[in-house]
C-alpha cells in the first residue's frame, strides 16, 4: 500500500468497480487503526501480486479520513507503506463534505478532451480546482457530481 495527500493505492485480493464507495481501516503499528472513506478511482488487475496471488490494484480518492492519517502523511516514508502499488488522486483540507466531481476538459483549437474526477465541497470548487492545474491550452467545459 502505498499513501499521499492525494489519496492511497492498495491491491486487492477482490474486485473493486471503479466509483464504488470504500471503508477502510489502514493498520500503522506506531499509530493504531486509520479509517479512510474513499472512492476507487481505477482498478487494474494484477497477476503474480503478493507472491503469486491474483489481485487487483486499486487507486481511491480520499472523501473523508480520520486525523491519523495526516498524521501518518507527516511520518517519514509514509508515502511508502508498502513498495507493491502507485499513488493517485487527491485529498483536499475539509474532507468532510467532499463529493466525487467529474471534470471535461478540452484542449483549445483542437477536439482533443479528458475526464478528470476530483473531490471537491461544490461544482464551482471543482471547476476552480481543475482550472488550476490547467495550462493556456486547455478549458473546463463541464463539471458534474459523480
């Protein structure tokens, strides 16, 4: 498993649908049990995981998390709970009322567009969110709660 202020990558010994509403307790021996409610971002299987064993690597945006887990991201190598998966998604300062936002964006001059999926409290603070992170060549075209 591996954690980050954006979210938190994990394998799994079951399927996940990506957008599927997660529970999770993180076990971290200096800090105790972490609950995490998160949504699966993407899933990928994985063959030949954990030592042989079929799985399914799955990336999740954070919704909301108990404080141990800002905490665990403070602590030397938190990032790296466990070397097996990569880190995605986002987590933004009042996780409490977040809501899962699909973004459009699209490239200007061009038919060119993506789908970004973000936490955010409301549609005008996803679209702010992922205005940020864009250059001159791309614009937000639609924001919708997922």
């Amino acid at each position: 498993m591996e954690v980050s202020e954006g979210g938190l990558c994990f394998l799994s010994p079951v399927a996940i649908e990506p957008d599927e509403s997660l529970s999770l307790q993180i076990e971290v021996p200096a800090l105790g049990s972490i609950d995490v409610h998160a949504l699966a971002w993407h899933v990928n299987r994985v063959d030949g995981a954990a030592g042989g064993m079929e799985g399914w690597s799955v990336g999740a945006v954070i919704v909301t998390a108990d404080d141990g887990y800002s905490t665990l991201l403070m602590e030397p190598g938190a990032g790296e709970v466990s070397p097996d998966n990569e880190t995605t998604a986002v987590l933004h300062e009042s996780p409490s009322e977040q809501f899962l936002f699909k973004v459009r964006i699209k490239q200007k001059a061009s038919p060119r567009t993506r789908l970004l999926r973000l936490t955010a409290a409301s549609e005008q603070e996803a679209e702010s969110l992922a205005a940020e992170d864009l250059d001159d060549s791309w614009t937000v075209v639609e924001v919708k709660r997922a």
